[in-house]
C-alpha cells in the first residue's frame, strides 16, 4: 500500500476505552503505515465514565465526539448512525476498527458496512446464548457484518465458524482489555484502599450494570439485601453505575442503601487505575460486568457473577468465575463459600499476555499489504 492507511477507531462506552486504547497506541507505532481517527460517540458522557477514563490510559482527546448521549436503543443507534454516516462520506476511511458489543459498535459497523468499507470486530465471536441481552443482538449481527474478526477465546472461534463466517476472516489475537491491564496493574497504587479504609483482601468489591439486575425493582432489592448480608462477614464496596444509580431513586432504595452499616460503602464509578487496584486487593468480586470477569480472571481474583449465563465461558475453565444468577440466597451462599474455602487452582487463559494489539495490528499490516506478504503473523491464524 503507498498511502497510510485511514482507520477509524470507534469507541462509545466506558468498556470501550480500556479496548481501543492499546489498539491506538500500537497504530502510533507505525505512523508511517497509518492515519488514525479516535472517535468518540458519545454514548457515556459523564467525566467518571468517560473523561477520567481517557485520562487513566493516556488516550488523547477523540479527534471526533458525536455527542449522542443516552436514549432508547433505537434512539441512541440512530443518533450514533446519523453523524456517522457523514463523518464516513467526508473522511473516505480505509478500515473502521470497532470493539466489544455496546450499541455504539453495532451502529458504525452497520454505517460502514453498507458503505463498502471494511470493518474490523476486536472481541469478536463472545455469545451468551441469551437474546435478551441487548449486547448478544450487538455481537451477533456485528460479527455478520465485520470483514475480520478477532477472538480472545477459544469459544469465540466455534461460535463464529457455527454461524457461517469463514475461517480465513478469523484471528486468534488474545485479549485487548488485558492489554491496558498489563499495562496500568503497576501505575495503580492503593490509596484508593486508604481512602475507603480497606485493607488488602479483607473486603469485597461490588459492580452492577445489566438491565436484568437492575432495571427491576424486586429483583435489585434482592441483590442488595444479599449485599447488606455479605457486609456483616466481610466490607463491601460498591462504585455505582449510573444506570444502577438511577433506578436506586426510582425504586426507592436510596434509604435501604442508606440505612446499612458502615460495612456497606457506596460510591460514584471511579477510574480506571483506582479500580484496577480495588480489583488486585480484593478477597472476591461481585458483578455482571464483563470485561470484570476477564480482568478477575487474569488477575486470579476469585469473580462471583450474579448472571445465569456468561459469554466469556474460558474464565470459568480458568478457575475464577463462578456464576450465581441473582437469587438472593445463592448469591450469599456463594460468597460465603469464597471466604471459607477460596479457590486454588486458577490459570491464565491461552494469549492473555499484554500482547493482543501487537498482534492484531501486526496483522492487519499484512492484511492491507503494509508487511512483507512472505511474513504473515503465524500468531493470530487460527
Ligand atoms: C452500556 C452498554 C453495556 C455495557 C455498559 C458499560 C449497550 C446496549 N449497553 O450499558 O453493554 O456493559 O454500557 O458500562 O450499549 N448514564 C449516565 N451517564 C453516562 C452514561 C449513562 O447517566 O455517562 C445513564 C443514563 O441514564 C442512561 C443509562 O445510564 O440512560 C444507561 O446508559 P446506556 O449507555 O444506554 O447503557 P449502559 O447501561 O451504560
Ligand atoms: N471500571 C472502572 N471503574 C469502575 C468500574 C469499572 O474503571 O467504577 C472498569 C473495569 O476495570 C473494566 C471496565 O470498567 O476495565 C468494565 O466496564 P463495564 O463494567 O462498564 O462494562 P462491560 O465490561 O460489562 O461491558
């Protein structure tokens, strides 16, 4: 190829950053083979779930910011898709590089897709099996519409090959959100611990999120007074997301959060290099998050997930997750396990070492003729 070639890196949502940015880092290695557009949706927006992010893993600022916001999911797809398609008729890029599965991913591989530009899935192939997940929808037709698609799991591949997609589009890369793990678990030092007095692996980190959780009162009751139960054996902390945030005022919970001990603490979300040292000290997690799942898993952090399904089946292999669904009782019973009798044999899955965007932009050189055609990366075919 003569000329650089033009990607856009899309990124929407907190989970997306920690994703694209050893993606973008790698780019600015060769800036002579690429030109590189950070766009930034919009889809979070407020600073602990958007800018302090950026801030934690040394991104710029986005070149672009379509500054959608929230809104139903036809409606935020559409306001995302709207300022896409134009930016993609100025901008004529080579390739639009998009990660994980949040609304925001799905509206610019459609955008692209049906602009005949080529799109590129990282986080490719997960599936949870479970159509009433928004995200499963994003995965599913993302992976249908994206020219290459790279996996960080074993899974991923059968998934993908069952659903018709060609095997030569397939890459095996590993894991971009260990990628920024690796490279910040050493930046993170403890003085949000000090903050919150917790001592190394004597309390339990909480994060909730999904709408199945959340967005019903009886059942985020449920997981609460779960929570108040745990906190009279062990701390608990718990950095709440917004949407959790808001349903606890609309549900009328503030006063039942309130009125628990001070073994119970609940905060705003807090950056990344804050939680990332709460996650490396803590005796167990709680959560539906699923980038979480990953870091417990690389970190060995015993990860309780209070789902009935995951689409990261490689870190139960891997000895760290366990999921509990959301049934008070259980959910206890589980941690009660962990403080008890914590588990020991804990692995690392297979290319989860810092390394997943060297690959992955390794191979796309190759792919768009800026390496030797000799040389293709043995590291990612599948
Ligand atoms: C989104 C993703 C989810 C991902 C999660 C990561 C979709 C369908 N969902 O869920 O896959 O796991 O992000 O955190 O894309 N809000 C704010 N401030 C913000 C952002 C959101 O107040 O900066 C509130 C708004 O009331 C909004 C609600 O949170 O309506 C939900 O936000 P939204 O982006 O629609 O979905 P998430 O639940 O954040
Ligand atoms: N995270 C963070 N601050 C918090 C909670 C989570 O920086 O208060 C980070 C966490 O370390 C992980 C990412 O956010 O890297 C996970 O994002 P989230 O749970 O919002 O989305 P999901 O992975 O479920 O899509």
């Amino acid at each position: 190829m003569s000329r650089k070639l033009k990607v856009i890196n899309v990124v929407g949502a907190r989970p997306n950053f920690m994703k694209i940015a050893p993606l973008w880092r790698e780019q600015k290695k060769y800036s002579n083979d690429f030109e590189s557009i950070l766009l930034h949706t919009g889809q979070h927006y407020d600073y602990q779930m958007s800018q302090r992010i950026f801030g934690d893993l040394d991104l710029p600022k986005p070149d672009i910011y379509l500054n959608v916001g929230s809104g139903s999911h036809a409606e935020q797809t559409a306001k995302v898709m709207i300022p896409f398609e134009k930016c993609l008729k100025e901008l004529e890029p080579d390739l639009v590089l998009v990660v994980g599965d949040v609304n925001s991913t799905l509206a610019c591989a459609v955008v692209a897709s049906k602009m005949h530009i080529p799109v590129a899935h990282v986080e490719a192939g997960l599936r949870s099996f479970d159509r009433t997940m928004p995200e499963e929808i994003n995965r599913l037709l993302t992976d249908q519409l994206a020219d290459y698609l790279f996996v960080t799991e074993n899974s991923a591949i059968t998934n993908l090959i069952h659903e018709g997609r060609p095997i030569g589009r397939i890459f095996f890369s590993g894991n971009v959100m260990i990628d920024s793990l690796v490279r910040s678990i050493n930046k993170s030092d403890d003085a949000i611990l000090d903050k919150f007095k917790l001592n190394p692996d004597e309390y339990a980190l909480v994060t909730l999120h999904r709408p199945s959780n959340v967005d019903d009162p009886e059942t985020l009751k449920g997981i609460i007074n779960a929570l108040i139960r745990i906190s009279e054996s062990v701390k608990v902390i718990f950095p709440v997301h917004p949407r959790t945030r808001k349903n606890f005022k609309a549900f009328y919970l503030d006063d039942l959060i309130n009125s628990t001990a001070a073994n119970l603490i609940v905060c705003d979300p807090v950056g990344y290099l804050d939680f990332i040292a709460l996650e490396r000290d803590a005796k167990m997690v709680l959560t539906d998050s699923g980038g979480i799942q990953e870091e417990c898993c690389y970190m060995k952090i015993p990860c309780l997930t209070l789902r009935y399904n995951t689409e990261r089946p490689v870190t139960i292999d891997c000895g760290s997750n366990k999921l509990t669904g959301s049934n008070p009782e259980n959910i206890v019973q589980h941690a009660m396990g962990i403080i008890n009798n914590p588990p020991t044999e804990l692995h690392t899955p297979d290319k989860w070492d810092g390394r997943a965007a060297v690959r992955i932009i390794e191979e796309i050189r190759w792919l768009f003729e800026m390496a030797p055609k000799s040389k293709r990366p043995l590291s990612v075919k599948v």
